[in-house]
C-alpha cells in the first residue's frame, strides 16, 4: 500500500494539471479507499473530481463515503446525477441516505430518478423518510433475513444467497410470515446444529431490538451495555426493517464528542481547521460576545462600587484576589457541568436521580471549598496584605476565605443544575460546561465578593458603604 506524503499530493496535483489520467491511476491503483480520500481532502474540488473520474464505482463510492463532509459537499456540487447516481449504487442503503441528504431536495429526486437499481432507490426513499438523529435515520437495510419455518439446508441455501451482497455478516435474523421479528440464527449453529428439523427449533427467541423512531443517542446506549455489533431495527407491530452495525454507532459517538467539545469550548457550530476565515468566525464570535458582556457586567459591579467610602478605600488589598474569585469560580463550574454532561451522554446519570446527584455535588463542594478557602486564608496569614496593619489584613483575608467558600458552593451547585434543566427542556447540555457557566460564575462571583466584603467593613469596622 502506497504511503500518503507531501510527494504523493504533489506528484498527483500535476499529473492532474498535465492530464496524464493513466498515471493518475497508477498513483492510486493500490490506495485504500480512506487513504484516497484523504488526498483528495487536500485538493481543491475540480482536482478531486477529476480523481473521481477516474475511479470504478466502487472505489468511488467508498471514497465518497470517507471524504470529510464538507469536502464531499463541494466535490457532489461539481459531479452530474448521473455520476451521483451510478456511485450510489455501489454504496449500502443508510451510507447512500447520509451522502444525498446532503443535496438539496430537488437534486435528491432528480439523483433517485437516475438510479437504475430500483430496489436501492426504493431503500433510499424509504430511509429518507426517517429523521436523521432516529435509529431509522442510522440503520441500513442490507442484512440476511430467513423465515423461521425453514429447514437447515434451505436456510443454509437462502444464506448463501443472499450473502452475495453483503459485505460484513454478523447475525440472521429470522422471522415469520408476517416479517416479524423471531429471533436470531448465529452463524455458528449451522455448525453445533447442521441437521435442525426448523430454524425456529434453534434460533435465539426474543432478541434486543430497537424501534425506527427510537433516538439515536439511546441505541448508541444499547451497543455500549450489551456489547453489540449490530442490533435490529423493527416497526411499532414489530416487523423487521433494517439494522444497526457498530462501525454506525463508532461514527456516530466520534461525532457527538467532536462536537459536545466545541460546544464546551465555546464554538456555536461544527467547524474543521479547513474551514474558511468566515466560518470559523461566525462559529467563534456569538460566545465571545457573551464573554464581553460578562466582562463589562463585572467592570460595572466595581465601578459601582469605587467611590470614596468603597471597600477599596479600607480594605485596598482585596483587588488583588478578583482573579481568584473568577477563576475559581469558573473552573468549578466547569467541572460540575462537565461531570453531569459526561453522566447524560453515557447513561449513567438518570434525571429521576437528579436530586440525589445535585445533594452529592453540594457534598463534594463542602469539601472543596473547605479546602481551598483554608489554603488561601494560610497564605493571607503567611503573607498578609498590609503587614503594617494587621487589622486590615486579617479581615482582608476574612473577606476572601469567606467568599471564595461562598463562591465554590453557588459554582458547583449552578454548574450541576444547569445542565440537567436543560436535559429537561430538550437543549443539549454540553452548552452549559463552557462559557456559559463561566460566565454567570464570574459575575455571581463579584457579586458574593462585594457582598461578604461590604457586610464585614459594616460589621467589623462600622462603616456603612
């Protein structure tokens, strides 16, 4: 197999150029299919396209399939129906359905209509009807179906059949005459039981299956528990659709970690480092936004509070501590709404127990905040603010234990309960682990600070600000 280098895209970007289609093909000839597309990644639409061209339909249906989804958008705008079409037809039902969503209505009809495999299309139009985020939207419908009537040497017949197309078997599935689920042939029990009267005498009755409308992220769930490769699809009466193959669902979790990421990482849309300057803005700046209105809020909490008889006046020392409280604040926040969005993904975390969970954070926060106000009150006494009044010092650093206690307690309760309300009202929660939590925390932050600090000058020093 041919190494990807920075000399194999040259060397390809001018045979390209040249139009020296036969070497083309030697520099690809013994490529995989992923490997290939990721040259292709790396050049511009019109040289992919013309790489395209000169792969069987095959090759180029599994390329297409591993293009990035962006690049594989801008190489299907340059290809005809036709060719469209004709790579399709190469291609699973569910990974055909996933590269035409991404035409526009009109040129999906007018792809479908040039596919001459009639039952593919019927495949395609039937998936198309499922949402995207849907067991339907994910299953394929390519699998090896027996009735549970047949014989071993009849089923073994059909198997064989129907095995011509299919590119990974995992399970049988059988069924009745009304094309419900039965159960399930392993492969091996043609094997352990060759001389089996019926299939239905050996099948494994009553297997975990999944119904077309069942959310995605839950089936995701399913593999996980039970250590699946492929599960079934079945209709509401049970009848057998389709099914779910790990490669699926591998995909589909990669994606959502790429994206709950960005999201906690303050980016409104999915982009790639390949996308352009204004992409990658508009994905960054709606956050950044909502940071400077953060910033400004906090700039105004302390002009509010900068006159003459201001805790500034009589405890100088306490600016010094404003990024800490931030901070501190920020990162607990982070953490809390990490760990719940991390429960919520995997399934570990039930909203029915939600209550128990939050009781638990506020558990934890105890201990932090403890621990972490009884640092830093140490290091006030090790190194007071103003050795000179000692006074000032110590309520100095009164003001600042006492808040940044404050502080961790509201960060890690806010940032627990934020993400399960909106688990509740259907918004994905990995909006809540980044800028979001920090923000608020900063600005309820400053607000505890000046709070504590103001009720401890009143008290301890009777001024009234």
């Amino acid at each position: 197999m041919k190494e990807i280098n920075e000399e194999n895209l040259a060397r390809l970007s001018e045979l390209i150029a040249s139009n020296d289609t036969e070497q083309v093909r030697a520099l690809v000839a013994d490529m995989h299919p992923a490997d290939i597309a990721e040259l292709v990644d790396d050049l511009d639409a019109d040289q992919a396209l013309a790489v395209m061209q000169l792969l069987d339909d095959e090759t180029a249906a599994d390329v297409l399939v591993e293009l990035d989804e962006d690049e594989r958008h801008d190489l299907l705008e340059k290809m005809s129906s036709e060719d469209i079409a004709d790579v399709l037809e190469q291609m699973d039902a569910d990974d055909a359905v996933d590269v035409i969503q991404e035409l526009d209505e009109e040129d999906r009809d007018e792809v479908i209509k040039h596919i001459d495999d009639v039952e593919q299309a019927g495949d395609i139009v039937d998936l198309l009807q499922y949402g995207e985020e849907t067991a339907g939207g994910y299953m394929s419908t390519e699998m090896i179906v027996v009735n549970e009537n047949m014989s071993m040497p009849d089923c073994i017949r059909a198997m064989r059949e129907q095995a011509e197309d299919m590119d990974e078997i995992y399970n049988i599935y059988v069924v009745d005459d009304d094309n419900r689920l039965r159960g399930i042939f392993p492969l091996k029990t043609t094997i352990t039981n060759p001389s089996a009267s019926k299939i239905k005498h050996v099948m494994e009755p009553d297997p975990l299956s999944v119904r077309a409308d069942t959310p995605i992220d839950e089936v995701a769930l399913d593999f996980e528990k039970y250590d699946l490769v492929a599960m079934p699809v079945v209709d509401g009466i049970g009848r057998l659709l389709g099914r779910i193959t790990v490669d699926d669902i591998i995909d589909l979790v990669r994606e959502q970690s790429e994206r709950d990421y960005q999201l906690a990482s303050g980016l409104s849309t999915d982009i790639e480092t390949g996308d352009s300057v204004w992409t990658q803005f508009r994905a960054r700046l709606p956050w950044l936004l909502i940071g400077i209105v953060g910033g400004i809020a906090n700039a105004l909490i302390l002009d509010g509070d900068s006159s003459d008889t201001s805790w500034q006046t009589y405890l100088p020392g306490m600016a010094l501590f404003i990024p800490l409280i931030g901070g501190t604040g920020g990162n607990v926040g982070t953490q809390s709404s990490a760990i719940v969005v991390q429960g919520l993904a995997n399934g570990s975390l039930d909203l029915k127990h939600a209550g128990k969970h939050i009781i638990k954070e506020f558990g934890v926060a105890l201990l932090n905040a403890t621990i972490i106000a009884g640092l830093v009150m140490l290091y006030n006494w090790i190194f007071p603010t103003d050795p000179d009044d000692m006074r000032v010092s110590h309520l100095t650093s009164l003001a600042v234990t006492t808040s940044l206690f404050a502080v961790v307690l509201f960060a890690s309760v806010f940032g627990t309960f934020v993400p399960i309300m909106l688990e509740k009202l259907k918004i994905d929660p990995a909006i809540a682990t980044g800028p979001f939590v920090t923000v608020t925390n900063d600005i309820v932050g400053m607000v505890i600070y000046m709070a504590i600090s103001s009720c401890l000058i009143e008290h301890f020093l009777g001024v009234t600000l």
